[in-house]
C-alpha cells in the first residue's frame, strides 16, 4: 500500500519541502473529522472535541509551515555545500 508519508521523506526534495508538505497532510488529517461531520452529521450538532482537534492542528502546521519556510530559504540562500 502506498504510503504518502513514507513518499514525501524519501523524496530529494529540500527538507523545508519535506516539512511543508507533511503540515499540509495534519491540516488535512485534522479538518476531515470536522468536515465529515458537518456534511453528514446531524443539524443541531455542537462538535466542540472536533472543533478544538482542527484548531490545535491548524496551530501546529502553521508552526511547521513557518519552520519548513525558514529551512528552504536558509538552504537556498545561506547554506554552503
């Protein structure tokens, strides 16, 4: 089975590529709970558990969307190889 994960670290992309991308899968994997939720869960629902999980993954993709920026333009530019 194919791994998305497993594709993205052995792949020869810069490792601020590598983290940027594995932040856009926990957005991913964080909003899809609430996503599914809204769309085919009850109208009257409060997911507030749900609610909290996409905003503490939001939060820490953020984090490491602004690492893995740091990390590109540091290899592009600073790094001597």
């Amino acid at each position: 089975m194919w791994n998305p994960i497993r594709a993205v670290l052995r792949s020869n992309s810069l490792r601020g590529i590598k983290i940027i991308a594995l932040s856009l899968m926990l957005v991913l994997v964080c909003a899809a709970p609430i996503m599914l939720y809204i769309a085919l869960g009850p109208e009257d629902g409060n997911p507030i558990l749900l609610g909290w999980l996409f905003a503490a993954g939001a939060m820490v993709a953020h984090i490491g969307f602004f690492v893995g920026i740091v990390l590109v333009i540091w290899d592009v530019y600073f790094a001597k190889k």
